[in-house]
C-alpha cells in the first residue's frame, strides 16, 4: 500500500531514543523494517529548532547535524514548529513547613507539531495523496485526527509508539497498533560518514 509515515519527533525522541546509544536513528530504515509490505512513499517529520543550554552547549548543533541526516533521505520532509517559553506561578513539589509554597518560573514547551501533524494527516488524506497512513507518536491529542482518516475518508491509519505501551486512546481509533523495539532502533542506524550536497559530515561524537 502507498503509504505516508507522520512522526512526532520530540515523542520519538523521548519516547525511544533519549539516553540510549541509537540516537542516530535512519528513519527511512526504521520505517520499512515497522512496515516490511508497503510502499513507504513519504516521511513527514515535525520538530521545533532547539536552542542551546548552559548545563549542553552542543544541544543545538547536534540537532543541526542530526536534521542534516535526515536530509539525505529523498522522501523526508521536515515541518517545524516552535517553542514558547511563560514565566509562569507553579507549585513547589516538596515546599518548606514555613514558606512559600509556589515560586514563579520559566516554563518552556514545544507547540505546533502535534497540530501541524494532524492536519498534514487530514489535508493529505483528503486530497487522496495515501492509502494508508502511519502515525508515530503516543500522544493522545492525536486521536480525532486518526478517528476522522479512518472512520470519514475510511483510510487505514496505524499507530505506532516510541514508549513500551501505546496510548488508550489512539489504540482505539487506529487500524493497527506497532511499538518500536530497542532490536529495531539498534539495526537502523545511519553509517557514521554521511555526505551531502556541502559534502562529507559524521555522528556527533557523544553519541
């Protein structure tokens, strides 16, 4: 089946690969080994640029490099969204017997990429562009998105999860249910040398 593969990026990352060594990750590979049968014909993958910290100087252009990878997959396309940062009141999770029990803080959060995926996943699913579409994320905001592909258009959506259990919710909408295995993140990786358009480049090397 023709298919489109839509993945969370930041769900995948902290999900499966995040403090293992497979952050390297080929996602071309992983997707035909998940879906051996079908004609993987395009990969969108939703992200926000990150900025650098004091505690990991290196966040940010390790993910340079990583996009980077990613762009030498033909078929791959990436849509960004942003991140937005409040100072906002939240509770102390362990406050003193006598103090305050809140402290005002710089909250930090990603937006945009689970919007920008369920409505590539509609948009794409009306204009006929899919036979069958593969969601990879665990993110629950995701489910009436899949239950209108499949249940409106009556379009195959399956649903993949980068953490060891998939969503309740999106187990009930999706047509089929994966997880992704640390024997699938191991045999998918890229080589260490890759080139590019701008030449040769290679795997950050704390990875």
């Amino acid at each position: 089946m023709r298919t489109f593969i839509y993945i969370d990026g930041f769900n995948l990352y902290y999900g499966a690969v995040r403090g293992t060594p497979y952050k390297w990750l080929d996602l071309d590979a992983l997707c035909r080994r998940l879906l051996p049968g079908d004609d993987v014909t395009r990969i969108k993958y939703f992200t926000a640029q990150v900025q650098s910290r004091e505690n990991d100087p290196g966040q940010a252009t390790r993910q340079q490099i990583y996009l980077r990878a990613l762009r030498t997959i033909p078929h791959l396309e990436i849509i960004y969204g942003h991140f937005l940062s409040n100072e906002v009141q939240m509770r102390l999770a362990n406050p003193p017997r006598h103090g305050p029990r809140t402290a005002r803080v710089i909250k930090t959060e990603e937006k945009g990429s689970d919007v920008n995926l369920a409505l590539h996943l509609l948009h794409d699913g009306h204009r006929g562009q899919y036979e069958q579409a593969v969601v990879i994320s665990n993110d629950s905001d995701l489910r009436l998105a899949i239950r209108l592909v499949t249940r409106d258009l009556r379009l195959s959506v399956g649903a993949v999860s980068p953490y060891k259990r998939l969503s309740q919710a999106l187990r009930q909408e999706a047509s089929f249910v994966r997880t992704i295995r640390e024997a699938a993140l191991r045999a998918c990786q890229f080589p260490t040398i890759l080139t590019d358009a701008n030449g040769q480049f290679h795997k950050p090397e704390s990875w």
